[in-house]
C-alpha cells in the first residue's frame, strides 16, 4: 500500500514554518498524522495530527503489533488506521530505490537468510 501524499504548512510559535506529511497508508480513516519524537517517559510518541487546516501535537501510545516479512514492530501509532508501518510504503523513495537498483544493479545483494536449520 502507498503512504497517503497528504501534507500541510504548520507556523510554530517562533515563526518558523514546517511542512508535516502523513505516514499513514493511502485511504485512511480520521486525522492525518507525523511521528515527532519519542516520549520514552510517558511510553509513546508525540505526533502532530491534523484535518485540513490547522492541527495539534498528541502523545500516542506505540502500535503493539509485530510482523512483517521480518516480524518488525509497527512504527506507528496504537489504534491507527489502515496499514502498518511494514505494509506502507514512501511512493518518493520507492520511486528512488528502483531508480538506484536500475543504476547500480552491482549493490544489490539477496537478504541475508539467517542461521541454517538442521
């Protein structure tokens, strides 16, 4: 699944303006969303959440699922909509990482497959 393309101008307090773009997959459900920072205190992370205009910084417990090809934790948030994190891929470096493969097939290598099993 692609990652959603949204993005938005946010002018933090100091006057500076940032551009936060959602990680979620493509058609997701409720409020656009950015991972900040962590919060290894509180246990979650801070992530800025938004619909159309404006918006507000929220801490969020993690996801507690684990899977993928690789059984990787989920970098998003708890209760998010649509996808995980391993099934959302960034169509930017997605587009990028074939451009490179193209260019530089001699630095592809198969993933390692791990100890042998007897």
């Amino acid at each position: 699944m692609l990652q959603c393309t949204a993005v938005t101008a946010v002018l933090s307090p100091r006057g500076e303006v940032g551009y936060p773009m959602c990680e979620l997959g493509e058609g997701h459900e409720g409020e656009h969303a950015q991972y900040c920072w962590d919060d290894d205190v509180a246990g979650g992370a801070v992530w800025f959440r938004w619909r159309g205009l404006g918006g507000r910084f929220v801490l969020l417990a993690w996801c507690e699922t684990v899977g993928g090809a690789y059984g990787d934790a989920c970098t998003l948030f708890r209760d998010h909509s649509a996808a995980h994190s391993w099934d959302v891929t960034d169509p930017t470096l997605e587009a990028v990482r074939q451009d490179l493969e193209r260019r530089f097939p001699e630095l592809l290598r198969e993933p390692d497959p791990g100890p042998e099993q007897d």
